[in-house]
C-alpha cells in the first residue's frame, strides 16, 4: 500500500488545532494527521517519535515559537519540510523563517480546504519518497475515526469496518503515566493484556491529553466478561508504595465503562479528566478508577467573618484550625474546582496580611512575599501542599506579630483601645467619653491614637462602622433606612455621605450591585 504523507500539526491555541485537523478528508486525500503540539518544545519530542514529513506550524508560541522550532527542525531533520502559519501582521517574521529553510506558508485568514490542501499536495511533491496523487484511493483509518469521535465531529465511517476494528461491545479509556515505560518497566496496557486475554487496546500515537502531556492515551475494547473484572484487575498491578499513599501522581487512571464509539468525547472530558482534575483532593494513593472512587461529600462554605474576627483578636491558632478543618472536609468534596479553592487560599492570604497591616503591625515583608505564595499555590499539585503553604503563612505571621519590646506596653494600649471601638461601634462613641472610659485624657489619647495607628480615632471609627454597614447590606435584609442608625449613625443622610465617601457608591447602589 502507498505511504501516506504524514503532518504534525503544531500550534498553541487549541481551536486553530482542531479546525485543521478536521478542514480535511486526510487520509482520502493521501495524508495522515500523526499528531499534535501546543509549541515547538512539545513538536521536538514528537517529532522524534513521530517523524512526520511534513511539519505544519504556527510562528508565535509559547516555550518555544516557530522560528527557533523551524531551525532545529532542519539542523536535525533536514528531510522534513516546514510549512508556517502566520497572520497578516506576522507575514514580515515570516519572511526571516525561510533562510531557515521553511518550504511555504499560509494566511490564516485563507485557511480553507482547498487552500490547505494545495500547499499540501505542492510540499509532498518535494518529497522523493512519497507519491501523493491528485485523489487518493486511502481507507479512513482507525486512529482518524476515534480522532474526530474524540474532538466531538461526526464521522461517516463505515459501520461495518467500525465493528471489524472493535468487535466487543464495552470500552474503557485509560491514560498511563509514560515516565515508568521510558525507565524500561512493562506498560500498564501489556499488563492487562495478559491478565485479560480476549480485551484489545489502542494506543493513540500523537494525541496530546489536555493538561497532562506525559499520559499516553489508550482505547480498550473489552467483552461483557471482563468488562468487570479489569478495575480489579487494574488494582493488582498498582504499585505498593501507591497502594500505601505514598504516590501523589496516579500511575494511571481508567474512565468509567461505556458501550458506544460516540460516547468516546464525552467519557474522556466527563470521565477521565475529571478523575485526574479530583486527584488534587483525593488521599495520595486513591486509585484513580471511576468505579472505585469513595463517596463525595459536600464541604459546607467556610466562615470567612467569624474566621477574620478572631485574627483580628490575634487569636491565631483558633481561627487557623479553623481553616486547616475547612481544608480537610474539602479534600472529601473532591470533586469541586481546584481553581476555585486555590484563589480562596489566595484570598485568605491577602486578607490576613491586609488586617493585620491595619492593626499598626509591620508587614512590609509578607506583604512583599504575599506574591511568592500565591505562585506556590497556583503550582501546588495537591492539597497537602497547600496546607503546608498555609502552616508556613501562620508561623510567619506569628513572628511579624512580636512588636519590639520597647514598644510593647504601647501595642497593648492599642490594642486595647482597637478591641473597644470595635465592641462599641453602634454606641454614640466619642473620643472624650473613651478617654474617659480609659482614664487618658482626650488630647493626649488623639496623639496616642494618630501616633500607633494608621489612622486617626475618627477615621478608624467610621470605617469599622462602613464595614460593619457594608457587610449588613451583603448579607443580611435589614432596611437601608435603619443599617445606619444600626452601626452608630444617629443621622441617616450623613451616614450615606460617610458611606459613599468611603466605598465610592450609595448604600443602595451597593446592595444593588452585590445581589447583581
């Protein structure tokens, strides 16, 4: 049979990748898509496996764009040909690709069929080893049909061929980790195939799973039989130290059971990305194995206002606790959004290190190293690591709380006269009757104040009691008539005033905006 011209489709949005991979007939037209690359780096490696014959790429990439790729491509390969994708404003940085030995290019804008399919044919011409004719008599083959299966498209396959390819009537898909076939051990895949003589399995060469570009795709057909055998099965071949929870990072991971080629898009996004995206919750060790995951439970809201009320009474190690118990409920939700839980880290972080500045401690260098901790929370890979981050961040703060000792009979004074305003807020509070309340005399009680706070008595008062406004607003139905008269303000008009001056909006442009 004719050797099909293979292209490797390299480039880093992933709409541009599936709309070229399936713009074409490839295989009717005498090409075979053999896979795909988000950016040069990911291109070398398949390459190398793959060795394609044509190399179609985009020139603007991440790591490593498409210039850089096109010269090491012709340094090591020199047989392959290069064509570049570009838009009008590259086309100059185009130009400076063909010293480097790119074969030709083509517009995005003009991406069409036949426009794809011309430059194509015109770049396997160049080739000696192939033959491509004009209309090629090439059946669709297996790995083109589970491609479009897998990307959502329909396909006009033939049954019959489909039934010829995959005669048992259950599927599986699995993703193994290539790291333990690259040091020499057996494949997770030959393993079941002596374990379940009658189960067939294809590799999906070139297939790239998202987010995760060192897990090998593979399709497993399988008979009523050992269909439920193959979790168990699967089990005994996990190493011990997994089984120990010794492992974070599952050695592989088996969607749930399905019966139909086209459920295939579904099951890998629904089935098997969610169970790699829940192993950043799951205990280290969980077998990654749909059927075998534990029951989730529903983790409840944390408190935030109780929780930054008692760091604001410096009550660390209560509110703290408190957080590391929201942390190991939410590992039994496992299926809730990583995102979201690690902008909450995040979040929890910045506000501690805000208040606590706000109380006249120093925290120049948290706030400074605030940064560091969230690029260590967004590279945590589970949530252990997180809950080391947060132990760190308490031990850290801890020690940005011990004042100098010249000036500790001062901080408890402040401290003090902050727990008070605090407690009293919705009192006609002034600062001649806590002067009164703390035997100062009024003056000097202003000068203190000013000279071990930020701010001034009257500014800190009005803004514990915005605050306090705010929050009822956010949360609770009480009337915007009485909120004011609710946190200390005798007149409802200067509270408006005060509150608008504050937080850049009315009372009742705020509550509006927050239950929008």
């Amino acid at each position: 049979m004719r050797e099909l011209c293979k292209v490797l489709i390299v480039d880093d949005e992933l709409l541009v990748r599936q709309g070229i991979k399936h713009l074409l007939n490839w295989e009717l037209d005498g090409f075979r898509m053999v896979g795909e690359a988000a950016n040069g780096k990911e291109a070398l490696a398949l390459i190398k496996e793959l060795r394609p014959h044509i190399v179609l790429t985009d020139i603007v990439m991440p790591v490593m764009d498409g210039e850089e790729l096109t010269r090491m491509i012709k340094h090591s390969w020199p047989e392959i040909e290069v064509v570049v994708l570009s838009s009008f404003s590259e086309f100059d940085y185009v130009r400076s690709t063909f010293q480097s030995g790119v074969s030709d290019y083509i517009l995005k804008p003009h991406l069409e069929t036949s426009k794809l399919l011309d430059v194509l044919r015109k770049t396997a011409a160049k080739i000696a080893s192939l033959e491509v004719p004009a209309t090629a008599d090439c059946q669709v083959s297996i790995s083109q049909v589970l491609e479009k299966y897998l990307s959502g498209y329909a396909t006009n396959a033939d049954k019959i061929l489909v039934k010829d390819w995959f005669p048992l009537p259950d599927f599986y898909l699995l993703g193994s980790h290539e790291e333990y076939e690259l040091q020499g051990e057996q494949s997770v895949v030959e393993s079941l195939e002596a374990l379940l003589p009658e189960m067939k399995a294809m590799s999906m060469p070139g297939y790239s799973m998202t987010g995760y570009p060192d897990m090998k795709l593979y399709l497993l057909n399988i008979s009523r039989e050992e269909r439920d055998l193959l979790p168990d099965k699967l089990e005994i071949l996990r190493p011990s130290a997994e089984k120990e929870g010794n492992s974070i990072a599952a050695r592989w991971v088996l969607s749930r059971s399905f019966q139909s080629l086209e459920q295939i898009g579904s099951v890998y996004s629904d089935s098997l990305l969610a169970l790699l995206r829940y192993q950043f919750f799951l205990p280290a060790g969980t077998a990654l194995i749909d059927s075998k995951l534990p029951a989730a439970e529903t983790a409840d809201v944390f408190a935030l206002q109780p929780f930054m009320e008692q760091v604001r009474r410096l009550q660390l190690d209560e509110a703290f606790g408190e957080l590391r118990e929201h942390i190991r409920l939410q590992s039994l939700d496992y299926t809730s959004d990583v995102y979201e839980f690690k902008s909450f880290i995040g979040n929890m972080i910045f506000n501690v290190i805000h208040l606590i500045g706000s109380m006249n401690y120093d925290m120049k260098q948290l706030d400074e190293a605030k940064y560091s901790y969230f690029k260590a929370i967004d590279d945590a890979g589970h949530i252990s690591d997180i809950q080391r981050i947060v132990d760190d961040f308490q031990e850290q703060v801890q020690l940005h709380l011990q004042p100098p000792k010249a000036s500790m009979a001062e901080h408890s004074s402040m401290k003090l006269l902050l727990d008070y305003v605090e407690q009293h807020y919705s009192e006609p509070i002034t600062l001649t009757s806590m002067a009164g309340q703390f035997h100062f005399n009024p003056s000097y009680l202003s000068s203190f104040f000013a000279g071990h706070h930020h701010e001034g008595f009257k500014e800190h008062l009005n803004r514990v009691r915005i605050n306090k406004a705010a929050d009822l607003l956010r949360y609770s139905d009480s009337p915007i008539s009485e909120i004011g008269s609710m946190v200390g303000y005798g007149d409802h008009s200067y509270f408006c005033k005060v509150f608008k001056k504050s937080l850049g909006l009315s009372p009742t442009q705020y509550r509006r905006q927050h239950q929008a």
